[in-house]
C-alpha cells in the first residue's frame, strides 16, 4: 500500500457529500455556451443528479475565455433564466445561481479595472490557469482582485501539473487571502493518479477552501457517485471546506 493506500480503501455506506456541502460552485450546465451542456436536455439530466446528490444549490460557472468562450455576463444571465424557468417547470428545489469561470490572461487585468465580472456570493471571483503554461503573474492576479474588493478562488489546483507534487504555490496564494478550490472528481482519478495525489496532499495539509464538481456532462456526476463509498469521500465529509456557507 502506498502513502496515500489508507484514502483508498472503502467503506460499506456512501458519503452523502452534497448533503454536507449544500451547495456547488464550479459546473458548466448552462446550455450551449461553452464546453459543457451543449442542450438543456443534457441540463436537465445533470440538474436532476444534484438534486439526487443531496445539493440544494448550485452557481453556474461556464468558462469566460477571450477568443474562445466570449460569454458577456449578459449572455450568461439570459442562460441562468432559461434554465431556471425549465427547473422551475419540472419542479425542482435547487436554487440556481450563475457566475464565470474567468481564464487567466492579458484581458482578465482589463475586466478586473471595468468591474466586467460576474462574481458569485458577492464578490468572489473564480479564476483558472493554462493547463500547459505556468503562470508568470500568479501573485499579481491575486493582489488586482483584492485590491478590487473581490475575493479570488482559484480554480481546481490540483490539476495544474508544472506546480506538482509541490503545494508550496497553494500555501502561498491562501496566504495572499487566496481561496484553493480542487475538484471532486479530482479524489476518483477522473484526472490520473498525479492530479489524484496532488488532491489528497492539499486535503491532508488542510489547504482546501472550496470543493466543486467542475460538472461538464453527466457522467460526471454518475462517476462521482459510484465513488462515494471510498474512504477519502468520508475523509471530505470532515474537510473544513466554506461550501455551505454559500447557501
Ligand atoms: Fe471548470
């Protein structure tokens, strides 16, 4: 067995995660704006599966990418509508928010000095990262969004590869009044088994702020829920993660 062997065992009882976390802050199901939903056939289904899942809230974030998902906050309200009237007709309890999941370049300075944003509980703000690049100005985003009056939550750490198997970055940020948020999926290899490890060394250090499906088709949520009987689900239960408190 491995360092981490002792998160993979199972358990008899399925953790019930969206009853303790109440609330997801990371999903694509607005439908047809980005890489997620592409009908609200396909909203519905996953709609249906958080309510299952014990949530009782969601924000919708679909990806803002200049060149590539160029979705104004207008764009992303009239989406939010559509898709609150349909959950509303097939009488659904979830409460539906929508804010964006902002990607990090030369243009996101610029929304930050128009207030062009759309953030979720007030004034958070949830940002990510080139998969490929390493970021350059990492300390320099955190500190326009706060000097803004918006509070940063970075989006899925564990993903980004060229910071692992360091978490140094991740203190770093938190200790600039960053917020970490990783991936559950992240905890069931959906990612592989570095982005996995990675995930489990922020849990096991305590840097987790905010846990998020990052939701962008169904089965995402089906693979979720087929692993909540593994001991790291139960191990999440007791993370001290601000989900609920976006109620
Ligand atoms: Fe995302």
């Amino acid at each position: 067995m491995g360092i981490f062997g002792v998160f993979n065992r199972q358990k008899k009882e399925a953790a019930n995660l969206g009853g303790s976390l109440l609330v997801d802050i990371h999903s694509h199901l607005l439908p047809g704006i980005d890489d997620g939903a592409p009908t609200m056939d396909h909203t519905i289904g996953m709609l249906r599966k958080f309510e299952e899942l014990g949530y009782q809230k969601l924000i919708l974030t679909p990806h803002v990418m200049s060149g590539v998902y160029d979705n104004t906050s207008e764009i992303i309200l009239r989406k939010l509508d559509e898709v609150r009237k349909v959950s509303q007709e097939l009488g659904l309890k979830l409460t539906l928010e929508a804010s964006a999941e902002y990607y990090f370049d030369e243009t996101l300075f610029e929304r930050i000095r128009t207030k062009d944003l759309l953030p979720f509980h007030g004034n958070h703000i949830l940002f990510e990262f080139s998969f490929r690049n390493r970021p350059s100005q990492v300390e320099d985003i955190v500190f326009g969004l706060k000097s803004a009056g918006y509070q940063p939550v970075l989006a899925h750490f564990e993903r980004y590869m060229y910071f692992h198997p360091s978490i140094e970055v991740a203190k770093s940020l938190r200790e600039r009044g960053c917020y970490i948020q990783v991936n559950l999926n992240s905890f069931t290899g959906h990612y592989g088994p570095d982005v996995k490890n990675q995930a489990i060394r922020l849990l096991k250090s305590g840097l987790i702020d905010i846990l998020g499906s990052d939701c962008h088709r169904l089965q995402h949520l089906e693979l979720l829920e087929s692993s909540l009987r593994e001991t790291v689900f139960h191990q999440l239960l007791e993370a001290k993660v601000k989900n609920p408190l976006f109620l």
